[in-house]
C-alpha cells in the first residue's frame, strides 16, 4: 500500500533504518528548503518546481538514495566507489554515518541539473497577476510552478508602481530591487546578495 507521506512512509519504514531516514529527509530539507516533499515510486521524494529532484527508501540494512535520473550518478563515480550502486541508486549501510559531505554534493549537483532543464524549458513559465481585493493589479511577473521567477513588479491599489525587483529560478531574491513613491521617483535601492 502506497504511503500517503514520508511521516507515514517513515513510521512504517524497518525499524533499524528509521533514524537515517529522518537524518536524510533533514539534511535534503536543510539544503534544497524550497523543494516540494511527497511520495514518488512509493517512497519518500522531492520535487523542485514540480521536477523529480531526490528520493529515498528505508531497508533493513541500508537506506536508498535516489537521484531519480539514471545518467547523473554516473559523474560522480570516483566519490562512490565506497558504496553499492546502480544506475539511479546509492546504498548507504546502516551500520555506517550518513556521508554527509557526499550527500550534500550529490543534493547540489541535482539542484544544478534540475535547474539547467527548467532553464531551457521557458515554456513552463505563466504570466501571472495578482490582483487587490478591489480588483486592481497588485502584483505582474512569471511564475515557474508556484515560485515567483523573473522580474516582478508589485501595484499600490491606485495603480501606482510601489516596488520592482527580481526572483531566481528557485525563487530567491536577486539584483536591485527598487521601491518608489507615490509619484513614481526612487526611494529606494536594495541590493540582495
């Protein structure tokens, strides 16, 4: 029976292999914190702006890692010459840490070939419009899935620009983002880092 969550899929994972499951939900949580957690393949994954991106499993003697594509383990042969694999797996032993370091640059790695398709697929992104209570425009930019990417620019209800600015493919403020006053002059410029 398909797991309805990861909490769900966890509690019922063998016993021994739940502790480094939780440890590898964090560590993927901490590193990609905009990603989507769900069931895939009837285990625990993440999405990144609806793109399959990581997933696990529990067993009785190593926890599964999936990077649910099965050319990008390829690359990274030398690092897991330590561990059983396969094409789209890393088996990591129970008895053994977690490979932290490991862990983090394969999730970084993901995130970076997640992203490089998202980026040649443009025809993904929706214009979107957010608008006022009253009706008015209140918002105007792209959307990728639910993340806010591109420029943007945000509406008092009167129609005047109140802030402009830019978002990243993972959402992330970039660049200068400016805000205005009510008779369209600069107020201010924050740089975002």
């Amino acid at each position: 029976m398909k797991p309805k969550n990861i909490d769900t899929y966890i509690s019922s994972a063998p016993e021994e292999s739940r502790e480094k499951l939780l440890e590898l939900r964090a560590l993927i949580a901490s590193l990609v914190p905009n990603a989507e957690e769900g069931i895939s393949y009837s285990m625990p994954a993440f999405k990144l702006h609806g793109k399959q991106l990581i997933g696990f499993a529990g067993y009785r003697h190593h926890v599964g890692f999936y990077p649910m594509s099965g050319s990008f383990l390829k690359d990274y042969a030398k690092e897991l010459k330590n561990y059983k694999t396969s094409r789209g797996a890393v088996q990591f032993p129970l008895e053994k840490p977690l490979p932290v370091a490991l862990i983090k640059k394969l999730v970084k790695g993901r995130v970076k070939a997640v992203s490089a398709q998202l980026k040649t697929s443009k025809s993904q992104l929706t214009s979107y419009t957010h608008h006022h209570k009253d009706g008015t425009i209140w918002g105007k930019g792209s959307m990728l899935g639910r993340t806010m990417v591109g420029a943007w620019v945000w509406y008092r209800k009167d129609g005047t620009k109140l802030r402009s600015g830019s978002f990243d493919i993972h959402g992330n403020q970039i660049g200068n983002w400016t805000t205005y006053d009510k008779n369209g002059r600069v107020v201010k410029v924050t740089e975002m880092k």
